[in-house]
C-alpha cells in the first residue's frame, strides 16, 4: 500500500505573552492509503489531538500557534496548500469524528439539514441531496433514516448522534477518517457498536483511518499500527499486537498496567507515574 499521509518532523507552538510554547515535539509517522488504521494513544494533553487538528490547518493561525515540519498528503504539503486547496481538502481528503456529538451538532437545525450542508459543499455534482442523506443515514445503520432525516439532535440518543456525525463525515467520501475519542462519552454496550461501525465502513468504503483513544481496549482488532505519545513525543510504535504484548517503553507499560483486569485484585490501580518509576 502508498503512504496516504506523511508526517515529517512535526512541532507544534503556541504563543502567548511573547512565549512559545511547543507541545508537539519533532513527530514522525505514515498512514498507508486503502483501509491501513494508525492508534495514537496517551493520556489527555499528549498531543494526540493537536497532531491531528494540524491535519488540515485546523488550529488557530500564527502568531497564536505555529507548525513546522512537512505534512503530506497525497504526495502535497498540507502546510503550503493556499486557502481553496485546503477547504477542498477538509471533508473530500480528510474527514474528523469527534467525542462529543451532542456538542458538534448544532440543536437548531435537524440532523438532515446539517447532513445535506455537508453534501452540497463538497458535492455539488449531486442533485438529489435528500436521497443521498438519508443514503448515509442507511449506511451508518440508522432505521427509519427517511423519518430520521428530520429529526433534531435531542431527539436522538447519544449513539444515534454519533452515527449522524459518521454519516457527515461520510458525505463527502474522504479517503483519511480521523476518529478523535469516537466512543467515550459511549456507554460500553455503544462503543462496541460505533467501533463495529467504523471497522464495517472501512472494509465497504476503502478508507484508510486515524483513532485517538487513551483506552488500549479498544485498540486491539481494529488498528494495524500503534503510535504512543508522551508529552508530545513519539515514544513507542509498531505493529498493534507487538505493541501490546511487548511494550518497550516505560510509559507504554504504565498504560497497560493501569487497565483493570479480570481475577487481578488491587485495593487500588497505581497512577501511571507509579507505575513509570516502578519500571525504571
């Protein structure tokens, strides 16, 4: 498979009071085109999200924040494409899922309209926007999508809202998704839902996909390759099943240790920095 994406000494900085602050030290990693699914795992503030963000030029524009490195994209430097170039890219190359759909959709609206916003931006070779709606609908396993085209966000569950926000990532048929925390404001029964989800549209669709998670549960069977970040450092990555079975890096095995386990009493679970001064 052709590297899709292609991150190259990365760093990201955020400026305030005339200070950089980098939080994103020098990263490198590839995804693969044609279904390949990368994990970025770590704690909250590691820089998972912030990498991604930068994906597409999301975060706020210099002096507030500056990125340096290369970002390839087909074979193009995200980081020199003009404006017109990246809002093609944003939805048609690379599409994002958030956490929280209950906060990306809008309550106003109902969840078809917002739906069809997507469609006729990024596809306006398409004529009948309601059937391709509610085509999307049917995709990510919504039942009844025709009535559910104009339902509003409160009305659905907190599943059905995520399902929605795939769909609208969906619309535009991108070759990269990037699921930022797909399922944890999910209960358990619905993140193994959404995660089934995601792996079913891969096989149909082709689509190559980047997951950030702090959970390594949720890690094994749907990603090929694993990407640990420590204060927005790379500190371990490789194939999924090496990574887990044997970790290297301390902090690596400090995130597998504090995962609870079954017939393992502990009065408590140990804090991760616990369990990095016990490895070292």
């Amino acid at each position: 498979m052709s590297e899709l994406l292609q991150v190259k000494d990365l760093r990201i900085a955020f400026h305030s009071d005339g200070q950089a602050n980098e939080v994103v030290h020098g990263i490198d990693f590839d995804v693969a085109g044609g279904g390949q699914t990368v994990a970025i795992l770590g704690e909250s503030g590691s820089g998972k999200s912030v990498t991604c963000l930068s994906l597409t030029k999301l975060l706020p524009p210099e002096p507030g924040c500056s990125v340096q490195g290369q970002i390839f994209f087909g074979g193009k430097d995200v980081l020199k494409m003009s404006s017109a170039e990246v809002r093609r890219l944003r939805g048609e190359g690379i599409a994002y899922i958030f956490q929280e759909p209950s906060a990306s959709l809008n309550p106003v609206f109902t969840v078809g309209h917002q739906i069809a916003e997507a469609v006729k931006l990024h596809r306006p070779d398409i004529s009948d926007v309601r059937a391709r709606v509610i085509e999307l609908l049917e995709l990510v396993g919504i039942r009844d999508a025709a009535q559910r085209y104009s339902a509003y966000p409160h009305e659905m569950s907190g599943g059905m809202q995520q399902r929605v926000m795939i769909a609208m990532a969906l619309a535009c048929e991108p070759k990269l998704l990037v699921a930022d925390e797909p399922t944890t404001a999910l209960d358990v029964t619905i993140q193994a839902q959404i995660m089934d989800l995601l792996r079913d549209l891969r096989a149909k669709l082709g689509m190559s996909i980047v997951l950030i998670t702090h959970n390594f549960g949720i890690v094994k069977g749907f990603a090929d390759e694993v990407i640990v970040m420590y204060r927005g450092e790379i500190v371990e990555q490789g194939p999924v099943d090496n990574v887990l079975e044997h970790p290297q890096h301390p902090y690596t095995k400090a995130l597998i240790n504090c995962i609870p386990k079954l017939g393992v009493k502990q009065r408590r679970l140990r804090t991760i920095d616990q369990e990095m001064a016990a490895a070292e």
